[in-house]
C-alpha cells in the first residue's frame, strides 16, 4: 500500500495487501485474518485485506487518544490547513486514485473520476471550516455575553460502504478532524485500498501521525468500533438493516451516532415533462454506478399517458455499453441477488421491457445490465425491497395523488423526484413526499455543498445530516459559556 496505484487502464493490475494504518504505520491485524479483495471487473484476486477484531479497534483508539491531547489544542484554522494541503494532492493524483476506485470497485474510470472529484468537493468544505467553525457570541443582557465554543469529543469513528471508497471517508473526515478529533475509519472490506492511499496522503498533507487509523475488516471490527467505551461518535454509511443495529449498540453505549441506511427512490413522470431532459436523466439516476448508490432511481411512478417518455427511456438504456458507460457489479453474490429480483418479478407478471440478464462485461468478472419492468405491482419485492442494482421497476398510476401515496407509503425516505415542465407540479410533490432528498427533473438529487446529505424515515438513524455544516456539529460539541465583568449601574431584570 505504500506504493502509488500504477494502472492507467482496466487492465487487471495486482495490489498487494490492504494493511491497517494505526499510529502512522502499516500493520497486519493481530489475529493473522486476512480476505481476498477481487477486481469485480474481472472477477480475479487483486490483494487481501486484514480482517481485524477488538485489539486492533483498541489499537487504533490508544494511538488516537495520544494524538489527540495535542490537536485538540492547535487552533481551528490550522487543523484546517491540512486540508487545503490535502485538496492540492487530491488534484495531483486524480488519475492514480480515479483508476484505484475502478479497479477495487468495479466503476467506470469517468465514474471513479467523478467520485474523487466529489471527494475534492467535501474537501472543499473542510477548509472553510477555518472560517465557518466560529463560535457564535451574542450580547444577550447589559454587560452579561454568552458565547458558544465548537469542543473536539475526543476519538470518533466512521464506517463507510463500497459503492464510493474516497468520497463517503470524506463525508465525515473533515469536519472531524477540523473539529479536534482523531479519527478511526472502518472501509468497506471489498474496497480497502483507497482508505490505504488517503492515509498517506493525509500524512504528506501534514496531519499528526495517529490523528487518522485505518482499521479493516467485517463485522467484528463494526462491533468493536460501535462498543469500544472510548470512541465517542460514530457515522456509519449502508443498509438499512445494519445501519439500524449499528445506531442501536453505538446508542446503548452513550455514543452519539448517524447512521445512514438505504432507500427506495421513487422518480415520478407527468404528461407534461420534458422528453428531451426526462430520458436521459431517468437512465443516467438508475445505471449509474451500476445502481449501486443509495440514490439511485429504483421505481418509476408513471402518471397517466407517459408511453412516449417511457419508450424514449428503453431506447437510450438499450445502447449502454457494459464496461463502457456502465461499471460491474460489485461481486457474484450481488450479481445474485440482482438477478433473483428480475428473476421473480418475471414469475410474478411484471413485464421485461429491457433485460440485463445475460449482459457480460469485456473482462469477465460480474455484470448485469440495464434492466427495466413493466407493469409491476405493488406486492412484488422488485417494487418494495432495495435491489441495489441497475433495475428500474415500472408502476403505472393514474394520478399525481396516487404516486405520491406510493412513495410515502415506503419504510424509506432517502429520495424522490418530480420530472415536470409546471413549477405548480413541482411544488405540489416536493412540498408532500416523504423524502429527505428531493429533485425536480433531477434524478440524482445529491445535494451539493454546504448543503447536507441524508434522508428521513428508514433511510436514516440520529439527528441532522452527515455532510455540510451539521458534519460539524456532530463531530463537535457546544460549551456554553456566559460571562460577566462587572456590576452594570443601569440593569434590567435581564441583567
């Protein structure tokens, strides 16, 4: 891992081992464990990775903890510094980390381009955080001010997902190390390299050794992560399902805890929406990253005489290039799943207008393409249950009132997404769904900084949103402090 991701191509490149980064150091986990890491693209070996448990969650905090006495001290601005620094070697090698995300992923390289860029975007954020992490103070009485100061927890931790290596790290890296924390990340262990990468980097950006560790593995290092008496707050990108058991250990420890889950995006189609716009849209929010994104569009509400759109949406989704304009999925057992969906949707009546089923990619590896149903129904897992996968399941409706009743009526509440040529139609749905996240002709409706990224309902677990300026205020707590100097000889009740 110390040395620079050589491949400039899809071509299969090996990686070495994915070690954990604790205390400024490479080091193997202490049990020995180690999993092998494939290439979705060709379905081969590209390194392993440590499988850690409890000692080395230990480690990582022991080593935090000693950094942290003395970051907690140096003033916000230049813990801000490091980042500024970071932006400019995030710049230097894009190309190195774009092919890395692919490689280790299964994305596009435009895909794994556009990825780090975003990672630059958040890193953006935390260099203004020098600026924007100011405490307020307020005169609040004659002579009497009251201030509030933005305090480091201490040691905090992240768990992050595989669909974007680079980018969700930097969700919550910024504002928790501008904030005075030491940090303990938890990388996916199907795309441990890029955690690998950004250690070093960080390091040549001037971060203290210790004030960053990499601790790979499964669920053993989740646990330990979410019980460990010493970590303070923990974010947590994923499913739902264990998003939801994660919230609830960290929770039952006093840890502050986010913990973002899954979604079951609807996109809405009205007569009036715009063809030209509405198509490719609608195909670039399900197949991008093969769908494997909490934002991706994973049911289509189609309201009234929509046919037109609708086939304009299978005739550009028909000329998708599979490792071309779409990446692999991220590993047979999720090609699977994918399949078992189409599979039943199939049996249950639903009609495929688009199948991606025999799809196969130019390296091998683990592909499904495109894929549209028609005519699905309401009691089928295709329209209930998050695929994660580049499907897209067709319900037909008759009114507005009905689509929305649709989306609200899903345990999740990530996104949504009007697609109209009527400010009063997109007023309408976005004043009345169901969704953290809404978009108006926008499939994909990320929002950008400094706004901030969650949903509601079943999509999220805690307060507030992971990115922007509550990243902030959840990696920070506030002191309150109230002063006076002396005896005021005009006071008030107040005073």
């Amino acid at each position: 891992m110390s040395k620079p991701f050589p491949a400039r191509s899809y071509e299969f490149t090996e990686q070495g081992d994915a070690l954990n980064w604790i205390g400024g150091e490479f080091r193997a986990a202490i049990g020995g464990e180690t999993l092998a890491v494939e290439n979705p693209r060709h379905g081969r070996v590209m390194g392993r990775v440590a499988m850690s448990g409890p000692a080395d969650v230990d480690a990582a905090v022991k080593a935090g903890l000693a950094a942290q006495k003395a970051w907690k001290t140096v003033p916000v601005r230049e813990r801000a510094e490091v980042f500024y620094r970071l932006k400019t070697l995030l710049q230097r090698d894009v190309e190195e980390l774009a092919w890395l995300v692919s490689h280790e992923n299964g994305k596009t390289h435009a895909e794994g381009r556009a990825s780090v860029e975003k990672t630059i975007e958040c890193v953006e954020f935390g260099c203004s955080l020098g600026n924007l992490g100011a405490g307020e103070q307020l005169d609040v009485s004659r002579g009497v001010n009251c201030r509030v100061d933005h305090e480091p927890l201490g040691v905090v931790g992240g768990i992050a997902p595989f669909n974007f290596p680079l980018m969700v790290a930097m969700w919550m890296l910024p504002q928790a190390i501008v904030g005075g924390n030491a940090f303990v990340m938890k990388p996916s262990e199907l795309v441990p390299f890029s955690s690998g990468r950004l250690a070093l980097l960080l390091r040549e950006a001037g971060l203290p050794d210790g004030l960053f560790n990499v601790v790979n593995g499964g669920a053993d290092a989740v646990n330990a992560i979410a019980d460990h008496p010493s970590i303070k707050a923990v974010g947590f990108v994923g499913s739902t399902r264990v998003g939801k058991m994660v919230y609830g250990r960290g929770a039952a420890t006093g840890k502050t805890m986010l913990c973002l889950g899954g979604a079951k995006n609807h996109l809405m189609i009205v007569p009036d929406a715009d063809r030209a716009l509405t198509a490719p849209n609608v195909v670039a929010s399900f197949t991008g990253c093969a769908g494997q994104r909490c934002m991706a569009a994973s049911v289509l509400l189609a309201v009234g005489d929509v046919d037109g759109i609708l086939s304009d949406i299978v005739a550009q989704a028909s000329k998708i290039r599979m490792g071309e304009d779409m990446g692999a999925i991220i590993s047979a057992p999720a090609e699977a799943r994918i399949r078992g969906y189409i599979d039943d949707a199939e049996r249950r009546g639903a009609k495929v207008v688009l199948d991606g089923r025999k799809a196969k990619g130019p390296d091998g590896g683990y592909w499904v393409g495109p894929t549209i149903l028609d005519h699905c129904t309401l009691d089928m897992p295709c329209v209930t249950e998050e695929i994660f996968g580049p499907v897209i399941s067709i319900v037909r409706v008759k009114t507005l009132d009905e689509a929305i009743a649709i989306e609200n009526a899903n345990p999740y509440g990530n996104a949504a997404c009007i697609y109209t040529t009527s400010g009063a139609v997109a007023n309408y749905v976005t004043s009345r769904v169901e969704a953290g996240m809404v978009g108006v002709n926008v499939g994909v409706p990320v929002p950008r900084e400094p706004f901030g990224f969650g949903g509601w309902n079943g999509s999220k677990f805690g307060a507030g949103n992971i990115t922007g300026y509550d990243g902030w205020r959840f990696w920070t707590r506030p002191r309150k402090v109230t002063t006076k100097w002396q005896v005021q000889t005009d006071t008030t009740w107040m005073g």
